[in-house]
C-alpha cells in the first residue's frame, strides 16, 4: 500500500503499481544538511529488506568512524527492533542502538509498519590532534523502509 507516498508526491501512481505487483520495497535517505529525501537502494520482498538496509548503511558510515550510534524506531511494528538490534550488533558489535516508536511526524508521512535505522558517526578532525574527534553533521543518516509501501527511506518503510 502506497497510500502515504501517493499523497505526498514522492512515488507516482504507475511506480506504486509496479512496486506493488513487483514487491519492491524501495530504500530511501535523509542525507546532507538540507535532510533532502533520496532513493538510496530497493529490496525484493521483505526478507531482503534488513541485508539492504545493511548495506546502505555501510555506504555511508566514513572509514575513518571513531565511533558509531544507532538509533531504531518503528510506526506499528515493534517486531523489527531485536532483527535490526541483532543485525547492527552483528555488524559493528557492542555499539549503542537506542529504539523507540517513531514520532507522529514520521508515522503520518510514512503509515503503519514503517521502521527506520538512524545513524550517527563521529569521525577525527582535520588537523585534530590524537585523542581529538570532532562530530561532523554531515555523517548523520536515517533510513526507513515501508513493508506496504515501495518506499525505503534510510528509514525502513517496510
């Protein structure tokens, strides 16, 4: 069900259909300080959504991370959080991952069974001495995937 994306303009109504026929369940990012929503990647079907999520996220924690946060939060789904704690912990082993339901703002936008992944890096500074990290904003990432709907935010609308 599309019915969200629809409304606000970010899926057409033939891409709806597709994705709806196809079982896509599409990858979409809050990237860069604008917080512009972008496609960032798609999965088949719901199992595949995590490893995509996974994957995106991979993408875009820098190399030279000194330390990562994640955050996970769900419209209607609670079911997702010990999967996408297991998964983050598996990747990046004893990090903090906070959860929590997703603030109305995200639950209207998105609809029943959306989840998102949000991330947050802290890289060392140029010319910063050892021991000194500086948080750049432009490291922050959410990802959201729909399981109606064939958008898939760095939010897991899925």
């Amino acid at each position: 069900r599309f019915d969200r994306l629809l409304a606000s303009g970010r899926v057409g109504r033939g891409k709806a259909w597709l994705a709806t026929v196809l079982g896509l369940k599409p990858i979409l990012g809050i990237l860069g300080e604008g917080g512009g929503v972008v496609p960032v990647g798609r999965a088949l079907g719901r199992r595949r959504v995590l490893p995509a999520m996974m994957e995106a996220l991979r993408k875009q924690i820098p190399a030279d991370a000194q330390e990562v946060r994640f955050g996970v939060v769900h419209v209607a789904r609670p079911e997702i959080l010990p999967r996408a704690k297991a998964a983050l912990q598996r990747e990046y082993g004893d990090v903090e991952i906070l959860t929590a339901p997703a603030t109305p703002v995200l639950a209207t936008h998105t609809g029943a069974g959306a989840w998102a992944v949000g991330m947050f890096a802290q890289v060392a500074a140029i010319g910063a001495g050892a021991g000194q990290a500086v948080t750049q904003a432009q490291h922050m990432a959410g990802y959201m995937v729909q399981a109606r709907t064939f958008c898939q935010l760095r939010l897991n609308i899925g």
